[in-house]
C-alpha cells in the first residue's frame, strides 16, 4: 500500500487530502477534474525503460489453444444425461462468447456407450450417446471441445479383476474414496494408467471430433501420493526429494505417452491434465512446464485456510514462471466454494468477478465452471448473468487483455522443492503451513509496496532468465543446490541484487543440511548455531545507527524507538562489523513481571547488508515475511519494503501511486501495453468473498516508454473512456480516476 508520508507528499499537490482519502467511499463523487482524466501525481518517479518492443506475432503460425481468450465448463454429473438440456446448455455459453467447452468423457462413469472393460455406464445414460451429443452441440456453433477424464477413481468390479491398480495404506489395505468408499483410488504407477486409461482415448479418438484430453484428478496436487502397492512399495518413501524425482519421471512419461494419443487423432491435438496449488504444485513445474501446452490450474476459490484475495494472480505469476507464454488457465468456481462448499449454488458476484479478473491480470484465460446442470440447466441460475455479461465484456478487449511479456523488474524465487518438501524448523507448530504463510508475507508485502514482480522458478535461475531483474528475493528458500547457489552468485557478480532470509541456502536440493549457508560468501556471513525459536516473547532488533539524522535508508522512518519487530524464528550468526540491527534475544511474555530483556544488548546482526560493485546484497536472519503475515506487524512491512527499494535504488518499471489496497500488473501486449489494477480495498480481502465493491480514488500511472514508441490513446477498459496522458523523455503518465473492482489501463502505440 501506499505509505502516507509518501502519498501526502505527491497527492496532496492536486487532490485535497480530505477528498483522496474520501474517495475510497462509494457514495463519494470524484472531482470533476479528475473525472474528467486529467493527470494527477507528483513528481516523476525514478523509473527503468522498458525493453525494445517485441516482434509482432505472426496469427497464422500460432497453436490454436494460444487463441482461446474464455473458457467454459459445466460439469456434468451422472445424473445430467436424465435433467440437462444440451441445447441449453450449448445456446448459453456459445452466447457468452466462450471459444472451448469441457465435456465429460470420465473414466470412473462412461458419458457414452462405451466398450472399454470397466468403464461403467452411468445409470441415467440408457445407452445414450450424451457426450457425443454434446461435442455435436458445441462444434455446431464453433466451440472447440475438451474430452475431459478422471483416472484417479474406479469401482469394485475393477479391483476384483485387477487388485494392482489399487492404492494401498501400509498394511496392504485398499484406499478408497473417503465420500462415496464404494470406489477405490487408482495407482498412478499402474497399468490402470497404461492400459485403461489409453483405452477409453483411442476410444473417444476413434468416434468424436474433439480437439484435446484432459485429465482431471491425476496428478495429485497439493501434495504426493502415498502408496503401498507391490511396486510403490519398491520406490523411496514419500514426501522425500528421492521419491519426488521417481514421481516426476512417471508423470512426465504418462503425460508423453497421453499427448502421442491425443495427436493419433490429429497433429495439432494434445493432452494436458490438472495443475494448481500455485507454488506448491505436486508436479515439477519447471519440467512441466517444458512440455505443457495448456496450463490448467484449478485453484477455484478461497478456503479458510488459504483465505487471501490475491490466490488466482499469484497461480498466474506461476504459470507465468513456467509457460514461456504459452496457455494457461485458472478455473473459476463460480460455485459456492470454501471449506464447506456446495457445488451447485452460485457464489456472490463480485467474488467471481475478482478471480476471472485476477486470472487475466496475472496472464492467464478466464474459465467459468459449474458442476451439475439439474431442472434443464441448474436450479440455481445465478452464475450464468455474472459469467455471461463478464465474458461479453472481454471479448470485446482481447487484443489488450492477452499479455505477451510481463513488465516487472523484480524475481521472487518461488523454491517449489521447499514449498512441497522442507518440512520447516522444529520450532513451530504447523510446519505444514510454514512456507505457505511465508509465502503469503512477501506476496502481501509487495502488493503493499506496489512493487512490479514475477516469480522465478529455482529451476530457471539462468543468466538470460535473470537479466531483466535488479533484485531477486528469496524469502526462506531453504533447499538451493551447489548449482543453483553458483547461479545466484553469478547473478549478483553481473550486478543484479538480492534478499534473502532465515533458513535460505541451508539445505541441498537432497533435502541434506549445511553447515553453513550454501552462499555464506556472498552474504558475508556464517551460522552460528540452530533455529531459535520464540518460547513467549519473540526476539527485538536493536537499532544501531552512528548517524540518527542520516539513517541507513532501510531503517527510514523508525523514529523514536531503540528497537524494532524481530521475527518468530532466527538463525543465530556470528557477529559481523557494525551490523545495522542486532539481536535482543527473545524472554519471557508472561507473567508480564518477567517480561524485560535479560540480554538487551548483543552483538548479533539480525540484518546483514552489503555493497558489492552494483550489487546490493541483504540477509535476515529471521523469518521476517512469514511473521509479517501472522502478525500484519508494520515494522516488519517498514523494513520489508525499506530494503527492497534500497536493493532496487527505489527505481519501479512500473510506477503507480494513489490510494487504496491493490495488486498491480502490466503486460506488453499486441496493441502496446496494458496495466491491470485490482481494487483489493475491501473487508473481505483476507477472508469470506467479495461481497460489495468499495471503489477507490486516482491513481496516477507512470512508465518509461523504449525511444521509438508513440502513444496514440490510453483506454480504460471497465471504465469504458479514454483518458488524458503526458508523454515527455519517454515518460508516459496517466491518472485512472477511480478504480472500481478492476481496471485496466490499456495503452495503445504506434
Ligand atoms: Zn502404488
């Protein structure tokens, strides 16, 4: 968020304080100045260039699927052959300008008469071919149709026949669904998946015009099997890196295998399956990526354990870490999702809405998704006006809100093998949620600071993947091989800075501890012992300033105080020359009469920082983010942010000041750029849905355009208006004069 001291100082020059702050009100009505677009702002930021422009796309050699700007997915139930009107079903999303509908074919019940052994009927098909019928429907009005399957469960028959498809608990017991225990989960590392599964896409192949398969419910995606079959009982024991390598070479070898099938049927044919779970993705994101033509997140809605607003933009930073611009998508449950969910009545409005808009800011194609269509076509209809006006309303923007190349000049390393595998310190609790929550901190911290960032898959730490970065973050990125810490050194020796805290480059990619962090050089620091965690009263850090009038720019604006905020959990290090913070070691909370510090002085750093050439090099050694998150403590936001524009010499690529709570994005796009603006001021941005929308005030754009680009017109989308801009040296400014729930700035050039 806009810090006050800096909003006063650049937006008070043309709004009167009293009306910006106001603004953030519905009922309050905007200046008729800046109604009217004109420029508001302050002083022209520090700003980078953008990148020379990239070569236009040629149409005609683009894979279809890259065209596909909406899709749609009613999915059926066993039930739906007997209630759903196809017609009805086909008229709604043809009408809502959807280019690619999902159609069950499944796998645990037959959507069609099918022959393959074990691929039950539903009982309400009757014979009848209602896939087939509804591939007829959708091709007759020119939506392309994906064959969707499920392999993940099956019934008593088949497991009577074939005990080895089974997953099994260790002492040899079958694992079954947990809802409906009749069906029992399927081995991934099976011939269920070699035989069956093909089985039904030759047949499907053999008989209907269908443009992809998709798999649904394989692979896992939280988390990793744990099996105990006759041959998972050979492999490493789940949950390690060893067994995470074996499970990655059968996804990948099953995924190969499905594509060649698809592509029997035609060249231009593929498979995808089920990804999500963002940074925590059971598959290798980064060797997926590699060969996936549609990423397929299903990442529907906010639960109460994952309770922020932001969850389907930070699944599109992913994807647009690991697709190099191919497809992806975030699907939309626009069903009551949540911890208790009904799948078949709608959710409020305006939730729906912030996902599909978060799926096309972070890059990825909106997808709507109901399941069951009973009495014709669902007996709660709610959904279908949000879907329907929402879609219309991007169809008529496609060319601006398909982004080509994400404007950001800052990598937050996403560190998926510790996301999944690092078990977190011995210190806390739930060590489970630890590095979800750590996530969450420097996520919520930079829409804080309206810093432009991607995420950087550990993988993909090459040179050319990194040069457009000035800074690179990696918030407690614990499992780092000897290669990858060589990549960030060479990172940093060819001028690029970093952030680092807590347990980061403290383990292999093995999972294997080091006795010291795994760039201790580059740091200019050693470990000094084991986590220490918080028995009470969690740990201080003590300012040490030689000059109080002339801080060090990350202690800017700590006033009045000795001490600040340390972290939940530290490393201890050993002591460096004049450290900027150090340690007052954790005490005593209660009894309140035991709560004063027994050592209040130390001379242990608790940040470390460093110039280096251009580099500009910062360690906590406390896990500062995550304890942001649990805290929402302004210290550690202050320092947070502090560092990261000292890192970045307070230079944005993309500049935008007003106020209000929001996520930022900008694309180069076809027609220019566009920059996309969520409005996430709102009661329910942590937890529950949308419910209402709380528009707020102006919010001034500013970027640094490449030499020979000219501007013809900024256009704003949901606003539908255009909007008054300054061009000069290259500086394109612009004020947005109210930002309902969403707003994209789309900027034409010449
Ligand atoms: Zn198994």
């Amino acid at each position: 968020m806009l810090n006050r001291r800096t909003f006063l100082k650049t937006g008070a020059a043309v709004v009167p304080v009293s009306a910006a702050l106001s603004a953030i009100h519905p009922s309050q009505a905007l200046s008729a100045e800046l109604a009217a677009g004109a420029i508001a702002g302050g002083p022209v930021p520090r700003l980078i260039p953008l990148p020379s422009r990239l070569a236009p796309v040629d149409a005609a050699a683009e894979p279809w699927q890259r065209k596909i700007r909406r899709v749609a997915q009613s999915n059926m139930t066993e039930h739906d052959p007997a209630v759903m009107n196809i017609e009805e079903w086909a008229d709604y999303w043809h009408a809502a300008k959807a280019d690619i509908v999902f159609i069950s074919v499944t796998g645990i019940l037959a959507f069609y008469p099918s022959k393959v052994k074990f691929h039950k009927w539903g009982k309400f098909l009757h014979g009848r071919d209602f896939f087939g019928e509804c591939v007829t429907a959708a091709k007759k009005r020119g939506m392309r149709a994906v064959a969707r399957m499920s392999p993940d469960l099956n019934w008593p028959d088949a497991l009577a026949a074939h005990p080895e498809w089974a997953m099994r608990f260790k002492d040899g017991s079958v694992q079954h669904n947990t809802q409906e225990p009749k069906l029992f989960k399927t081995c991934m590392f099976s011939s269920y998946m070699d035989d069956y599964v093909p089985a039904i896409m030759r047949e499907i192949n053999s008989r209907y015009d269908i443009d992809c398969f998709y798999t649904n419910g394989w692979p896992p995606l939280g988390s990793l099997p744990d099996c105990h079959c006759a041959i998972c009982s050979k492999l490493p024991p789940s949950g390690t890196p060893a067994y995470w390598r074996v499970f990655n070479d059968r996804v990948l070898e099953l995924w190969r295998k499905y594509d060649a099938i698809a592509k029997e049927k035609r060249p231009e044919n593929f498979f995808f399956s089920n990804l999500g779970s963002n940074v925590r993705c059971a598959p290798d994101l980064n060797r997926i990526g590699a060969i996936a033509q549609w990423f397929q997140a299903d990442n529907q809605g906010r639960s109460f354990s994952t309770p922020a607003i932001w969850e389907a933009s930070l699944q599109g930073r992913v994807c647009t870490a690991v697709m190099d611009g191919k497809f992806a998508t975030n699907v939309t449950g626009a069903y009551s999702t949540g911890t208790v969910t009904w799948r078949n009545s709608s959710k409020d409005p305006a939730e729906t809405r912030i996902w599909l808009s978060e799926s096309i800011a972070s890059g990825m194609a909106p997808y709507m998704h109901f399941v069951g269509s009973e009495d014709g076509f669902c007996e709660d209809r709610r959904w279908q006006k949000t879907g329907a006006d929402y879609f219309r309303w991007t169809a008529q923007h496609d060319s601006h809100l398909k982004g080509r190349r994400s404007i950001a000049n800052i990598g937050v390393v996403m560190g998926q093998s510790t996301q999944l595998l690092y078990p977190g310190p011995s210190t806390v609790h739930n060590r489970h949620a630890y590095m979800h929550e750590t996530t969450q901190g420097i996520y919520d911290a930079l829409l804080r600071g309206r810093f432009a960032f991607d995420l950087v898959h550990e993988d993909r730490l090459e040179p050319e993947r990194l040069k457009g970065y000035s800074a690179l973050l990696l918030p407690n990125i614990a499992m780092l091989s000897d290669r990858q810490c060589q990549q960030i050194r060479d990172y940093v020796r060819s001028g690029g800075s970093i952030l680092a805290s807590f347990e980061t480059s403290l383990y292999d990619e093995n999972l294997k501890p080091r006795s010291d962090f795994g760039f201790a050089d580059l740091l200019g620091i050693h470990k000094a012992g084991d986590v220490i965690g918080t028995n009470g009263n969690a740990y201080y850090a003590r300012i040490q300033q030689p000059d109080a009038a002339n801080p060090h720019p990350i202690l800017e604006g700590f006033t009045n105080t000795n001490w600040l905020a340390g972290a939940e959990n530290r490393i201890p290090l050993e002591s460096v020359p004049d450290p900027l913070l150090t340690v007052v070691p954790g005490f005593v909370r209660y009894p309140p009469e035991l709560a004063y510090p027994p050592v209040s002085h130390t001379d242990k750093p608790a940040v470390v920082v460093r110039e280096t050439g251009s580099s500009r090099i910062a360690y906590f050694p406390g896990d500062i983010e995550r304890t942001y998150w649990l805290t929402g403590n302004s210290d550690l936001l202050r320092l947070l942010h502090n560092t990261i524009r000292w890192l970045t010499r307070d230079e944005s690529i993309v500049h935008v000041e007003g106020p209000g709570f929001i996520e930022m994005l900008c694309w180069e796009t076809s027609p220019g750029y566009a920059v996309h603006l969520l409005n996430y001021t709102n009661p329910n941005a942590v937890h529950g849905w949308l419910e209402s929308i709380h528009p707020i005030g102006p919010q001034t754009v500013s970027i640094k355009l490449p030499s020979d680009v000219r501007v013809k017109s900024v256009d704003l989308l949901h606003a539908g208006q255009s909007v008054h801009f300054s061009l000069e040296d290259r500086v394109l400014r612009f004020t947005v004069p109210r930002v309902e729930e969403y707003e994209v700035a789309a900027i034409t050039v010449a």
